[in-house]
C-alpha cells in the first residue's frame, strides 16, 4: 500500500470507527478548533521573495517584471543570511501579513510595524501583480495539502493532545493555533513556529510535510508553543550536571509527539508507523544519536507513566 493511501485509510479508519479502546481524549469538550488554517496571498509572496532571494534558482515565476526584480533586490539587501524563525523583523513581517485578508487586493500599510523598513508595503504591492499569476496554481496546491491535513488533525488531536499536555506538563493554547500554508518556507523541514501569537508557517510543496508525516509535524510545531516547562527542566539539570545538552530539548519534543501518534493510530497501523525523527535520520546526525539511545531508555518510562518527570530529565541528562 502506498504512503498516500495508507493515509487516506487512517483517517477514515479514525472518522468512521473511533480510536482505539487506549486512546486519551479530554475530559472536557473543546469548543474551538485546535489550529487555524490560512492561505494567504500576501504572506505567500513574502515567503515566495524570501526563498527567491535566498537561491539563485527560480522557484517557478512565470513572468519576470522590473517590480518583481526591484522586490528581489530588496529582499537580498535586507535579509540575506537571516532566519525566518530568529530574525526579529522577519518575524514581525510574516505576522503583520498575517493580519491582511487573504485574498485581500490592495495590502493594508497602516499596521506596519515601524521598526520595519519602510518601503517593505510598496514593495510587496508592487510585485503583487507578477505573483498573482503563480498565484492561481499555489493557492490550489495550499488549499488541497489543508484538506487534507485537517482530515488528519482533526481524527487524531482528541487523543494526541491531552498526552502532550501530560508529558510536557503545559496545556495546549487556549485559542487556536494559527498555521499560515505556503508553497515555500526556507527554514529546515519546512516549517517553523513563532509565538506572542503562536504563528506555525509550513509548506504545502515541501515532501516531508505530506501524508501522515505532514500531520505529525503539524502537532511538533505546536510542541513549540507548550515546551518551556521541559525546556527549563531540561536547561537546569544540564546545568547541574555540567553537560552541555545544545538542543536535547527539540529531540525531546520529536520524541513525545512520535510516542503520541502512535498510541493513537488503529491498532492495524501501529505496527507500520515510523515516527518522523526516526523515519527522516533525525537520530543520524551528530549529538542526536545519543539523545535516541537515551530517549528510549530514559524518557520513554516517563511516556508510559512508570516514572517522573523529573526523574527521567535526570536520568535523560546523565545518558547522554
């Protein structure tokens, strides 16, 4: 059976039969949804111009025009060598333009922020015409993966967030997180999280964002939003024990959404699901090949309510 179908039988399988008898929900309903999807235009060309601008190999614009060129320019000499997720003013920038409609014509300058550049609405404007005609196909491609993910989202996170909550000790946001869908996202994995709002920006193009693996990091982005109890926890034991732990705390939340998913799976997929760490070679790289060994040894018991929270962080930090 192929990925894709394998899917599209999970979720009916969920849709149609429940979960299984073991699955977690909440003890009280949740009366707004758990994410927020968006497709927009405006947040769409800025991260179309970022990647563009961060390659020199053109990410499918059909027509060149001395706007989209100017717009070019300026992103080179503003953000090359910036990090959407750590760069203040890209950040800024992506949820100002989460604030304009969607589908909005004619962006709004009045909410720019003014510690952004202040050309950076005319810009965007003026480029606006030679993106609209890439526009009628990215848009179809973004609508079509938020279909389909929130198929899968919606099945699983009755069961999948309350073990969250449980095993990072802090409770999912309140509102809805809000997930802005782009063709592009120059950031590792294609997808990255920002919070004060929490802000998830994914790509709908980007091969390890689709199927049941796109729903999975779907949850692990969210982890960013409810992490700083295990952040800190994690921090302070590396201090006490002198360890240099650099980002034990992200393979941690790999870990706990991976463990999630799969408890929450029907029986007859369990036995085939690979968690996206393990299935991407995130445990095949560097430090985190020793943080698998000791997740599975240390932070597993703790997953599986054999041991304390605290107690497996000690223990997690010791191994590694």
């Amino acid at each position: 059976m192929s990925m894709r179908r394998s899917f599209i039988a999970i979720v009916f399988a969920l849709m149609s039969a429940g979960f299984p008898a073991t699955a977690q929900t909440h003890t009280t309903p949740r009366t707004v949804p758990y994410f927020e999807f968006h497709n927009s235009f405006w947040l769409n060309l800025h991260q179309t111009l970022f990647c563009q601008a961060s390659t020199s190999i053109a990410d499918e614009v059909p027509a060149k025009s001395s706007a989209w060129e100017l717009a070019l320019k300026f992103y080179k000499d503003h953000f090359t060598g910036h990090s959407l997720l750590f760069d203040p003013q890209l950040v800024e920038v992506n949820n100002w333009l989460a604030t304009q409609p969607d589908e909005g014509k004619i962006l709004d300058p009045s909410g720019l922020p003014p510690d952004l550049p202040p050309d950076l609405g005319k810009i965007l404007q003026a480029a606006a015409g030679t993106y609209r005609i890439q526009w009628v196909t990215a848009s179809s491609q973004n609508e079509l993966w938020i279909t389909k993910m929130e198929a899968g989202i919606n099945a699983l996170a009755p069961s999948i967030v309350p073990q969250l909550e449980a095993a990072l000790g802090m409770p999912w946001p309140q509102q809805p997180i809000r997930v802005d869908v782009s063709n592009c996202v120059r950031e590792i994995g294609g997808a990255y999280t920002t919070d004060d709002p929490p802000h998830t920006t994914i790509s709908s193009r980007d091969e390890k964002n689709q199927n049941i693996a796109g729903v999975e990091i779907m949850f692990h982005e969210a982890t960013h939003t409810m992490a700083g109890k295990t952040e800190r926890a994690i921090s302070s034991e590396c201090a006490a024990q002198k360890k240099d732990c650099r980002d034990l705390w992200h393979a941690v939340l790999f870990y706990t959404v991976g463990n999630a998913m799969k408890n929450s799976l029907p029986k007859d997929e369990k036995a085939t699901f690979v968690p996206y760490a393990y299935r991407f070679g995130l445990y095949n790289r560097g430090a985190w090949k020793i943080y698998r060994i000791a997740l599975e040894k240390d932070w597993q018991p703790c997953l599986d309510g054999k041991t304390a929270f605290a107690d497996a962080v000690r223990s997690l930090v010791r191994d590694i």
